[in-house]
C-alpha cells in the first residue's frame, strides 16, 4: 500500500518538514554523490551506523566491501556521532524518495500538533530510538544501518495517535488489482506497523535489507513520545477546524 495524501490540512506551513526533506536531499545530492560510487559506500562507511563498530565488538581493522570500488575499514574509533549521522544517509533512490514522500504525507500535520521547535526534537528522538532498537537487536552486526525510516516511524506513531480517523487515499496494489481506496490512518499505519513486526519476527536474523526493529523502535517511540511533545492548543485548533474528520 503506498499513501498518496491525507484529507487532514495544516492550519500552518510545515517549515521543519520541509526543512527534513530538503536536508535529507541535499545530504543525498552533495555527500552521497546521488547514489554513485565511491561516495555512496564512503558515506555509509563513515557515516552509517555499524551496531558491532558502535557498541565496539568489532576487532579494529575489520574491512566491510561497501561496493564494487570501495572497502570499508571499522573496527577502531568509537563512531559516536553515527546514531544521529545515519538517519540522514540512504541507500539509493528508492530508499531516499520513499522516505521523503511519507515524512511529506504524515510529517507536516505532527508538525502542526507539536510546534516547530518541539517536532524538531521529536523527529530526532524517534531517529534515536529506532537506532537503538536495530543495535540492540544485532549488537555484532557488521551491517551498515542508514536512512530516515525509523525517525519516520516515529512520526506516522505520533499521526496514529493523534488523527487515527484522518482518511488516507492509499494505493492499493494485490497482484492483478489495484485501486485508490480511502483509508483511516489507524487502518493504513497499523497495517505497515503490523508488517515491521512479521519481518522483525520472521525475517532474517542477518542480513542487509530492511531495519525492521528500527522502523518498529521508531513507531514505538513516537506513539509513546506524542502525549509529551504535543501541544494541547495547537492539536485542539487542529481539530476544530472544519476540515478534519478524524
């Protein structure tokens, strides 16, 4: 299922979702050289997160092959700055694009509800703690972990909270149908939640891919993190408009 847009609008403009977006962007265009090499498998090398290389497991020295032109050496400083470098890293155009299309869809109306400067550290909190759920579900993992998912987990946790009847007009693709059917938010987000979990649970224990405990970290933290950040006045006004229906 893929959001295609909320029947929820914003009272203000989403200044910090923008500024996420574009952020992101510009890390993808200017550090990561848009996907090419050697910048995307330096930038991963030295600014992802590598659970074993942070939690310090790995021997120094230890050579991970990013890519057909450049290695990887870890193993020796601790990377303190990676849990918060990693979540502005991706690994390809998909990744990249995708992300920024739901933190588009879902961002801008936590936005809304919690104020600029306390959805600034909201986002960055739930980056945090979807990172620490990856690292702690792998801590000797020599798998690079990047990318701004588990952050945007954290937000369409707070969304579900706070607009679980918002409609989404999802796409919906099942083999030979498909269709845009308008969706609640708690129908549409519990469904990708309810995925995270089955690949948490089921899916490799090793391997690259997807970080599904970081997605599930991120939603958790953003659900639990929501009654703290949001501001009564502002989810009030919000609500009232003649807009909402949720």
């Amino acid at each position: 299922m893929l959001p295609i847009r909320d029947h929820n609008p914003t009272l203000r403009q989403p200044v910090v979702t923008w500024g996420l977006i574009a952020a992101n962007l510009v890390i993808w265009f200017l550090v990561q050289g848009m996907g090419t090499e050697p910048g995307l498998s330096r930038s991963v090398c030295e600014l992802g997160l590598i659970p074993g290389e942070f939690l310090q497991r790995l021997p120094a020295g230890t050579q991970l092959e990013m890519g057909p032109e450049t290695g990887c050496m870890v193993g020796g400083a601790w990377p303190w700055y990676a849990p918060l470098s990693s979540m502005f890293l991706h690994g390809g155009w998909l990744h990249v694009l995708g992300n920024m299309w739901f933190l588009h869809i879902f961002g801008n109306n936590v936005e809304d509800s919690m104020g600029r400067a306390r959805f600034v550290v909201f986002y960055l909190l739930s980056g945090l703690a979807a990172a620490a759920a990856q690292v702690f579900s792998g801590p000797d993992s020599a798998i690079p972990m990047v990318g701004a998912s588990g952050a945007i987990g954290g937000v369409m946790g707070g969304y579900i909270l706070l607009y679980p009847r918002a409609r989404i007009d999802t796409f919906v693709f099942l083999g030979f149908y498909a269709s845009m059917v308008a969706l609640p938010a708690i129908g549409m987000l519990g469904y990708w939640f309810l995925l995270q979990l089955l690949g948490g649970a089921f899916g490799p224990a090793e391997g690259g891919g997807v970080a599904f405990w970081a997605h599930i970290g991120g939603f958790a933290a953003g659900f639990l993190l929501t009654p703290l950040f949001r501001n009564p006045e502002l989810v009030a006004a919000h609500r009232a408009s003649r807009w909402y229906r949720g």
